[in-house]
C-alpha cells in the first residue's frame, strides 16, 4: 500500500457519506462490532494468503515468490472469504448490500483495478501489505472523477492519486499477523521441513524458535497430519511434548499452561497457540515440575 494514505473527506456533507457510512455500519453489525470485525478480517487476509503460499508443501516463504494466477486467485479468495465472513449474498457484481450492487476488489499492491461494470457503484476495498504488516478495509463510490485517465488493456482503471481521499476506511494501517516464515531465517525453517515424520519437524519448530507464541495453523502445517494435537501434548511418551521435555526443552498451550507461562515471564499466549522454553535455572524447572512436567 502507499506509504501515506491521505485522511478520508467522506464525512457529513460529502455526496457519498449518506451511502457509504450505512454500508460500513451494516458491514460493521455483520461482523459483530467494531472489534471482531478488525481481528476477523485480518486473520481472514492471513489465511488466504497463507494458504496459496503454502510454505510446507512448497518452501516459499512470501507472497513475491508466488506465480500470476496465485496472486489472481488470492483476489478471488478474498471475495469469497469476505462474504462468508459477512454472510452476503451474490450479486449482479460480486455481492449485493443495502440493495446495491457491490464490487469486492482486493490488492497486495498499493491500487486497485476497477472495470467498468463497477464504475459508478460502490465497491469494498481490501488490501494487505505484507513488508509492514498491515491491512486496509475500505469503501468507495467508483465515480469516474475518482479513477484514473488510463487504463488498462481490459480497459480496468485505477482509483486516482485525488480519489484515495474519497474513500470511506473502516481499517485503515491497522496490523494483521505477518507471515510466520518470513520472520524465520531460511536455513531455520530448512532445517525444521527436514524432518521425515510430524513429530520431528514439530520438535525441530519448538526447538529451534523458543519464546514466541506459534499459532496452531503453524503448527498444523508443519506437522502435517491429522491428529496433530493429540501428538503436540503427549502420547504414551512418544508425542511431540515427550521428546522435547527429555531434552529439557518445555512445550506449552495457551490454553492449558498460561498459569505456568506467567510464572515464567514468556509472552502471553494465545489459547490456540503453543511456546516452548529451556528454563536454565532450578527455580524455573521446579515450577515446570509443579506444574507436572518433569523435564529431562
């Protein structure tokens, strides 16, 4: 995206605030609020890209190693997504709201591509930057005074330096999760994917990145199977959580460990997600010990 997205002047008064101010508080009630709109919409952005990387089957690690029809399709899943999200229907575009006829255009970029069967109709804008991690959720009126003079070979126009001013934000620069693996350095993640079965490139992530809360769709694309989770606590001494424990190395859940995770000062965890921890010192191990992991 931009580096500088100019403030919005649809406010009272402007043409399009009556429209476009009903359509992001019905977006916004769909959601369920302000809040869970903003935290659902960014891990709906995650997943989609996320799942077309796909970094276990394929070893990229970024949206830029993707091929032109993966970066189409994540426009497309992103449509699809979003309604699910909302819960809106098809439309005469890509959805219907309020009784309007709405485009549904996303980007990785820094614009938007508008055809012409969306000029002059509203369109929800979607965008993710993934260097600074930060999503965008916007409405706009495609008026022609908004677009650009040029336009593409499929006669597609782009929102004008003067129109980004025009546009309705319901989120704005706000942080989405980045991309797990491009916070790991490459010979790492080599070094986790080299593992033959789930239980050894799960010990090999919790072994290699300590104290950082990994969420379960790492976990679950690393392991690559089905009954991850039953593996990751333990099973009979041979789950993911045995190994690592006879090595001295701690794996918890958010969920069933935040007791312990506070006591010894990691950050806080998500009750789907899972930290691991050496401790080094014995009161850190008795507390892992009263907590009834006995460490090797």
């Amino acid at each position: 995206m931009k580096a500088r997205v100019p403030d919005s002047i649809v406010t009272p008064g402007h043409p399009d605030y009556p429209l476009l101010n009903s359509l992001a508080n019905d977006i916004t009630a769909r959601a369920g609020g302000t809040d869970p709109l903003a935290r659902d919409f960014a891990t709906m952005l995650r997943q989609c890209i996320d799942d077309v990387i796909m970094t276990p089957k394929t070893g990229r690690r970024s949206y830029d190693e993707l091929e032109k029809t993966e970066k189409t399709y994540i426009g497309t899943r992103v449509e699809i997504e979003l309604r699910a999200l909302l819960n809106l229907p098809r439309g005469r575009l890509d959805t219907r709201l309020q009784g309007h006829d709405v485009d549904i255009k996303n980007t990785m970029g820094s614009n938007w591509m508008i055809p012409t069967e969306a000029v002059d109709a509203p369109c929800i804008l979607v965008a993710a930057d993934e260097v600074r991690a930060t999503c965008y959720l916007g409405l706009i009126v495609a008026r022609p005074d908004y677009l650009t003079a040029g336009q593409n070979k499929d006669a597609k126009k782009t929102v004008s330096a003067e129109g980004f001013a025009n546009i309705f934000w319901l989120l704005r620069d706000h942080p989405y999760p980045p991309n797990f693996w491009r916070t790991v350095p490459a010979d790492v993640t080599t070094r986790i994917f080299a593992g033959k079965t789930g239980n050894a490139r799960m010990a090999a992530l919790f072994r290699e990145i300590q104290g950082v809360p990994i969420t379960r769709d790492v976990v679950e694309a690393v392991a690559q199977q089905r009954d991850f989770m039953r593996r990751i606590r333990a099973d009979n001494g041979r789950g993911t959580r045995d190994h690592l424990a006879r090595e001295g190395i701690l794996l918890l859940s958010g969920q069933y460990d935040a007791p312990l995770i506070a006591a010894l000062g990691l950050p806080a965890c998500d009750p789907s997600a899972f930290i691991s921890h050496r401790p080094v010192s014995g009161e850190a191990r008795n507390l892992a010990a009263q907590h009834g992991i006995m460490l090797g």
